[in-house]
C-alpha cells in the first residue's frame, strides 16, 4: 500500500487544491498524487458523503424480523 505523506505543511507547501487556503490557515495538509486538502475540506467532504449514506439509509427496505425464516 502506498504510504500519504501527512503532516503540518508550511507555507512552503502550498495552498489547498480545494478551497485555495494556505497551509498557515489551517490545522493540517495532506498531499497525495500532486493534490493537497486541508483539514476543513476533509471535514466537509466528510460531512457530505454522511448525508448521502443517510439519504440512503432511509430509503433502504429492511426486511421484517422473522420474514427469512420457512
């Protein structure tokens, strides 16, 4: 498995790819494969991907306790 280099990032680099701020705005740079995303963006990707497990969630038909027993 590939290692992600993570850390404190200064502001040699860079800026995130997401949101453009630079890394002595935020907690924490990841950068991987030429990207960078700071902490914030992870959280809201985060919080999106949630409410579309959510979404589904709800939608999913769970069967009946007792409907797979003949």
């Amino acid at each position: 498995m590939r290692r992600m280099s993570c850390g404190r990032s200064s502001m040699a680099d860079g800026n995130c790819s997401f949101c453009g701020k630079a890394a002595s705005q935020v907690f924490r740079i990841i950068s991987s494969n030429g990207a960078k995303i700071c902490n914030e963006c992870v959280g809201r990707c985060a919080d999106m991907i949630a409410d579309e497990y959510r979404k589904v969630a709800k939608d999913v038909q769970f069967p009946e306790k007792g409907d797979d027993e003949t």
